[in-house]
C-alpha cells in the first residue's frame, strides 16, 4: 500500500460480529436442541431464516448444523480457533507464518462452511433485514473515501476508484483472499476499495500470507512515508525527445525508498500488487509527456530550463502520478547534456541527437 485508510467508526463492522455468533453460539453448539431454536437469540439471523427470500440461508445453515452435531469438543474448539485467527486481519499482516488454514478444520464442516461463506459476502448484506441494521456497502464506502479524501487508489496511488458522487461504488477487495480465507467474507477489516488494476488485474486470488512475509495493514495507524528515486540510462534520455522507440525495463530504474524495518513490507507491496512492472509501465509512458510541460512552463515563462524543471518538480509532486513524476524530472534534470541539448533547442522545434 503506498498509503494506508483512516479506520472510521461504523455500524457495518458489526456485521461480522452477528456472523461469528452464528458461528461460535450455534454452529459449534450444534446438538439435539433444533438449530431455529438456538437461533432465537439472534432476531437478525431469525428474520433471514423466515424469509423466503432469503432461502438459501435457511437451508444451508439447516445442512451444516446438522453435520455440527457430529463434532467432538475438539473439532469445535479448533473450527473456532480457525475462524477467529482468519479474522485477525492485523495480527496475521504482521504474523503471517501463524495463519491457521481453514484446511485444518474436519473436511467434512470444512467444505460446507467454505460454500456458505463464499456465498455469503454476495447476498448478506444486499437482503434488506441485514442492510437496515448494519448499512449498505455503498453507505460506508462514501463515508470511508470522505474521511479519507482520496483520489486515487491507495494500493498504487494512481488507480482510479469512485467518488462519492459516483454511482455505486468501486470494487470491495479481500485483502486476505475470500479463495484462501472465506471466513473474513463480511469482516470489513478485510474489505477496502481499491482500483481495477490493484483488485483483479494485479493481485486476484493471490494468497497474501503465502510467502510467510509481513504485509502492510490497510487500517495501519503508523503506515511508513514511501518515496522514490528514479535512474535513467544516459542513452535513453533522447527517447524521450524525439523518437519513437520503446524505453526498455533495464534503460529505467525505479527504487522505493522507505524505512528499513519495513523492507519485508514493501517487498511483499511488490510482489502482491506487480508494483515495479506498473510504476516502470507508467514513467516509461508518461515521461515524454512530463517533459513536455517542463518545456511549456519554460515557454510560458522565459525562466530557465533548470527554474523550469524545479516549479513543475515542486508544483506537481502531489499531483495525479506527482510522486513518480517529480523524482523522473529530478533525475532527468541532473543531466547536463539534456539541459545543454534543450538550451541549444530553444528556437527549434526538434531537438535532434547529434
């Protein structure tokens, strides 16, 4: 994450509370007692039960009580423990290696509670019982991007997510995979909006924990500044004047700079959400254009090409992409032969590689 959300206080966290007492009050309660009287405590869970609507709930938990009432108090106890440790989101970004895999649950409670909850996260919260106690996803979407104020997304710090204003809302992302982790589907410590590309195209399915390496937390209260530094082979420097070629991944370098106890952190940021094929992609494609209003600013302004160069350095730092533009411009700037090159080109409208 190049940069963390502000947790805000909302009533759709309470969701997964309601949740892990179906879980922990009746499924793991299971006995010759019926499953709708156990249910009674909960008039949330009883309205679903009742409504036809709603069906599928009814049956599905009618099934795994059912297969309950055959665990001992050790399978209990450890269904329990799993589902508990899969919805310590923090705990397990900064542990991962004490992940407990919902395989060590008995496979035959296992495979139905996977189906149930892979399901659940889709329906839950679009039956209206649930939505009118709990609020819809997009009710604290736009309370979370408020709070927040963010543009872009924060998985990258470029990709587009909706606005407030926007109909519907972007895509919720499992941070722990609901593949790997179907117990955190409604567990909103586990849910944040982030961009297409962050979401599906980057990092899917991919099981997080996996590689046994710290990850970032995307509630962390403490999230580290993240800068960068960006090398450009000196004879790659005219691609981005006057040619066509393509920029090459070995003729550009883009090295995240950030505090040394969270090397594991940012290598995990990394791995999870492609991050240096994507910032690589995005300078390699932009650079021409970013150089292009250095030159404009000098026109507009008649200063200097290096003044130039440090005001649009300086003004779009915090600008859409400003975080990998002003450290491409900064290293663009350090060239002498490019600043020659374009002192010479003023009256020019090609500045040509001698």
């Amino acid at each position: 994450m190049l940069y963390s959300y502000h947790k805000i206080e909302h009533k759709i966290f309470k969701a997964h509370d309601l949740i892990r007492n179906l879980v922990v009050e009746v499924i793991c309660k299971a006995d010759n007692e019926d499953c709708y009287t156990k249910l009674k405590a909960y008039p949330i869970l009883v309205k679903l039960y009742d409504n036809n609507r709603s069906d599928w709930f009814k049956k599905s938990i009618e099934t795994i009580y059912k297969e309950s009432k055959k665990l001992d108090n050790k399978e209990r106890v450890k269904l329990i423990e799993v589902f508990d440790n899969n919805n310590n989101i923090e705990y397990l970004c900064l542990n991962p290696t004490k992940r407990l895999p919902i395989s060590s649950v008995k496979d035959e409670i296992s495979g139905l509670l996977i189906d149930f909850f892979k399901e659940l996260y889709s329906k839950f919260l679009s039956w209206k019982d649930v939505f009118s106690e709990f609020g819809t996803k997009k009710e604290y979407y736009d309370d979370l991007i408020w709070d927040n104020e963010f543009s872009f997304c924060p998985g990258c710090g470029y990709g587009i997510i909706k606005n407030v204003y926007d109909k519907g809302h972007s895509a919720y992302d499992h941070y722990l995979p609901l593949k790997h982790y179907p117990f955190s589907a409604v567990n909103f410590n586990n849910l944040f909006p982030l961009c297409n590309d962050c979401n599906s195209d980057s990092k899917g399915e991919t099981d997080i924990l996996k590689k046994g390496k710290k990850i970032f937390y995307p509630f962390n209260k403490n999230h580290p500044k993240i800068d960068f530094n960006v090398k450009v082979e000196p004879k790659t420097l005219f691609k981005y004047i006057n040619k066509k070629e393509r920029i090459e991944e070995k003729e550009l370098k883009i090295d995240i700079v950030c505090d040394a106890k969270f090397n594991e952190e940012i290598e995990s940021w990394d791995y999870i959400f492609k991050i240096g094929k994507r910032f690589f992609g995005q300078v390699a494609q932009n650079g021409k254009s970013w150089l292009g209003d250095v030159l404009e600013k000098q026109r507009k302004t008649k200063n200097t090409i290096q003044k130039s160069f440090d005001t649009i350095i300086d003004d779009d730092s915090n600008k859409h992409l400003g975080f990998l533009k002003s450290p491409f411009l900064s290293e663009l700037k350090n060239y002498d032969s490019l600043i020659e090159a374009i002192n010479e080109s003023r009256n020019s409208s090609k500045i040509r590689n001698e």
